[in-house]
C-alpha cells in the first residue's frame, strides 16, 4: 500500500494482492469521505456591515443565509428583505460574511453575481459584488454621462448612488464563491 502526495490516502499499489483490492478501496474510499465531509449548507444569518453609517433593514426585514465549504472554496448565498421604513446609508451596503468562513485576507474581488428587487415598481437592478476578508458590498451597475456608448460604472449602493429609494418587500441577494482564510 502506499499513500497520496496531497492528502495522504492509502491507495493499493500493482504489487498488492489482488484479494486485498475491496479492502484497500475502501479504505480510500472513506478517506476521501472524511476528507471532503458531508456536502452540506450551513445556515446563517447576515448582518448589515456597511462601509458608512444610516443603513437600516427597518421594522420586519429579514436576512437569511447559507454557505458550503469545500477544502478552500466557500459558496454562499444569502438573501436580505427590506421592512417598513428601511434606510440607505452614506456608505455602501454591505453584509458580513459567517465568522466560521472569512475570505482570504488578500482577497479583494469583484464578483457579478447580486440583485436589489424594486418590489414597489417590479424591478430588478443588477448589482457588482466586492468580497473583502469579512464582508460582501453591493454595487449598482450604472450607466455615466459621456460619449456614446455611455460606460457602465459600479458605484457604492448607498444613499447617494441608490437607483431608488429602498421600502418595504425590496430585496438584495447574492450567491458567490470565494476563497476561505
């Protein structure tokens, strides 16, 4: 028998005996199991970690997570629902990511997979995702005065720079994948 470089699974060898073959892929076979664990969501709830200050979910708003980790790689989605009377702040919304899984700490991407639902005028507003070590911040993709064709620039969803006034049933969502501390 022998092992793996990388992990340290016993796996047979041509010289082994043929009749310990069943033993020995089992053996790797539960090594590799253990290795990987359960494929399984962990549910989180995230909190409001804005870059500035005044952002409120107000009165009945919701957030709720979840995230799976494999080896490095983190997947995670998350969902947060605006109540009566929400607040945009002066600095861009942000969520923090669960404690158990912060991003690398030389981790500073941007990911463009995120949404803010108007729920009042049926809209949806494609967002730019920025991962820090501890936190998601939600851009709005918005169109600048200029030449044409006009660019498409990611500006901070905060109070100056939201594409309407957040209420009641309005929804940011998310679902990145990024590297783990």
């Amino acid at each position: 028998m022998a092992t793996t470089s990388n992990n340290g699974w016993t796996v047979p060898v041509s010289t082994d005996l043929v009749r310990n073959g069943a033993t020995a892929i089992k053996t790797l076979g539960d090594s590799i199991d253990a290795s990987v664990g359960k494929l399984t969501y962990t549910s989180f709830t995230p909190t409001i970690s804005g870059t500035g200050s005044g952002w409120s979910l107000g009165t009945g708003g919701a957030a709720s997570g979840s995230y799976c980790q494999i080896g490095k790689t983190v997947f995670l989605d998350a969902q947060i629902s605006l109540g009566t009377g929400p607040s945009a702040g002066s600095g861009a919304f942000a969520i923090a990511l669960p404690s158990a899984v912060l991003a690398s700490g030389a981790i500073s991407e941007w990911v463009s997979v995120g949404s803010y639902f108007d729920n009042d005028q049926n809209d949806l507003y494609p967002c730019v995702i920025k991962i820090s070590s501890d936190k998601v911040e939600f851009y709005i993709q918005k169109t600048v005065t200029g030449t044409n064709p006009k660019p498409i620039v990611a500006q901070a969803f905060n109070d100056t720079n939201k594409p309407v006034v957040p209420a009641s049933g309005d929804v940011f969502t998310c679902s990145i994948t990024y590297r783990a501390a």
